[in-house]
C-alpha cells in the first residue's frame, strides 16, 4: 500500500502515519515529493490496517499499489529519481557517459586513460578491480591494488569511478573507494549481496542478469530499495537468446517499458551487449534514441593488448568520433550528452 499525505501535512503527522504502520507489523518507506510526501508500506500483502491509516491526521488516500516491485514503482513515485555523482545528475534529462577500460590492468593504463576521458568531457570512469571470469585461470582483477590504482586517477583528474563489487566481504572496501558501485550480470540475485548493499547510501548500478525477465529485474532493485537504498541506477547490457552474431541480444526495448513503469533512471551497456567494437556506436546511438539516461562503454588506450574484453572496447579515436556522433541523436530526442 502506499499512503499519501496531503501537501499541508506535518513532520509529526507523517512521523505518526509511520508508527502506526510498524504497529501493523509492516514496515515504513517516506518518499518526499516536490509537493507532498508518500509513505510506501512493504510486508503487507493485502489491505489490513487500510481504514485505520486513511482516517489519520494528514492523510490524503491510502493506495493499493498492485506491483510486486513497490518502492521502485511509478505507482509509489511518480517523478523520475534523478541520481548525483559527484555533481554528475543521472536521470535528469541528459544522458550520462560512463567509459573506461574493463579491468585495471596497471598504473599507466589507468592514469592514461582517466585523463584522456576528462579532456573529453566524461566525468565517471568504469574500471574493474575485481573481475568475475568465466574462466578460473583469466585475469581476475588487481583487487586492492586495483582500487588503489582508481582512487590515484580520481585525485588526479577529478573523474568519479564506477567499479565492481562480487560478494559480500569485499563491500566495505569498495564502498570507501568506489563513488558508484556495480553489480554485475551474474550477482542480480545474489540476495544476499543485495541485502549488504541496501544498508550503504552509495549508489548502486544494478546490471539485468543475463537470463533475467523485467520483473525479476526490478525484483532484484528492490532488495536494495527495501533496505533502504534508493540510489540504484538500472543497466540493461543484454540478455542470452538463440542469437548469436553478437555477444548477447541488447534488449533496447527494454527501455521505454522500464521508464514507463519505474521511477529509477536506466542506462544501457552496448559494449556487453555486442561484445563487438565495430557495432558498439551503432548501438550507443539506438539506446539514447530509446531514451536511455546513459551509456557505459568500454574504452582503451591499446584494445588489442587489452586483459579482458579487448574485443569489445573502443580506442580513444573511436570513442571521440562516437562522442561526437551521439550529439545530434540526443538533440533529435530533446537531450543532451553530460
């Protein structure tokens, strides 16, 4: 259920509405408005109690809300949540470059491509310091020495970073470092990693898990809701099907449908979701026609001496010509690149 103060309503009266809810049994989630606060209620399955919040102080309805999904819901928000990265505004309007290798591979590498992404305008770098390999024996990341190598680009070049966490015994130390922290493919449901990072206000980039319906998706977004994380930016970057002329079937459909039904800003992964560098540009400019809030894309300085994922990553030439190419899209759907 979701209850809905009405504009005049008092920090006591809201404050009021929400231990009569945990009197309930159910569990309490204020989400302010521009104009009004809602009070979103998980735990309850039907309609108990619904009366009895309707007729409090400051109450304007009470709402079933029909979804499973509830707090990542537009029938619990309305307005689309916008996301700050260090001043970078995700879901505001514009779409949002995230760029940089896979993996951190060693100092120069980083450094070199920090700057170069700086010079053109891209302020969050993605960078893997821990790798989840299909392959027990592929490269598996720096890990600490990785984010130590991250943290040094940020002081250096001002870019925000954007990396990987795999399990729970690693959050911590992530969350110290990383301004964005990613969940990838092959953890959407990992439950238990999601519950951790619910309880962190850092902002969470939540990866579509390869086989994963729209539902479970947002399913796995609301873990980290539930727990009191709102700051989840939603990544689709490809599903498995019977497909195979690409790494994966970028399901840009997905887009509009996700944005019409959830409040949360999605962005799209064209380089997983090709696995190709040649197809990566075509793809970067369908998403933002699609109405995506941002692209991550895989850039390195030398893509053929690439650790992982060199296949899939863009030079900085060919990242710079598709920068510019993306312009005119965003202009043609009333957006901008930031």
């Amino acid at each position: 259920m979701l209850v809905v103060m009405n504009a005049q309503a008092t920090p006591e009266q809201i404050q009021a509405v929400e231990a009569r809810i945990r009197e309930l049994g159910y569990e309490p989630h204020p989400i302010p408005g521009p104009s009004r606060t809602a009070v979103g209620i998980t735990g309850n399955a039907g309609t108990e109690g619904r009366d009895s919040l309707r007729l409090m102080p400051g109450v304007e309805d009470v709402i079933r809300v029909t979804v499973p999904y509830k707090l990542v819901s537009r029938e619990t928000k309305q307005e689309p949540t916008v996301i700050d990265v260090n001043g970078v505004r995700i879901g505001e309007g514009g779409v949002t470059m995230i760029a940089g290798p896979c993996s951190v591979e060693n100092e120069e590498m980083i450094l070199e491509t920090a700057h170069f992404l700086r010079d053109v305008g891209v302020r969050l770098m993605r960078g893997g310091a821990y790798k989840p390999r299909t392959s027990p024996y592929a490269f598996q990341g720096l890990g600490i020495e990785g984010l130590r190598l991250l943290a040094k680009a940020r002081e250096e070049t001002g870019v925000g970073i954007v990396t990987e966490v795999l399990d729970v015994e690693t959050v911590d130390v992530v969350a110290d470092m990383a301004d964005v922290l990613q969940v990838g493919t092959r953890n959407m449901q990992n439950y238990s990693l999601l519950r951790r990072l619910s309880r962190i206000r850092k902002p969470i980039l939540l990866k579509r898990g390869m086989a994963a319906t729209l539902d479970e998706w947002l399913m796995a977004a609301e873990y980290l809701a539930a727990g009191g994380n709102r700051n989840v930016i939603l990544c689709e970057r490809g599903v498995r099907t019977f497909a195979d002329h690409t790494r994966n079937t970028l399901d840009l459909s997905v887009i509009p449908v996700v944005k019409h039904i959830s409040h949360l800003p999605v962005i799209a992964d064209p380089s997983h979701g090709t696995g190709k560098a040649d197809f990566v540009p075509a793809m970067s400019k369908a998403a933002v026609a699609a109405g995506a809030d941002g692209l991550i894309i895989e850039v390195h300085p030398q893509p053929a001496r690439a650790m992982s994922d060199g296949a899939q990553s863009l030079n900085f030439d060919a990242f710079r010509q598709m920068s510019d190419e993306l312009q005119p899209i965003a202009s043609a759907v009333n957006r901008r690149i930031n």
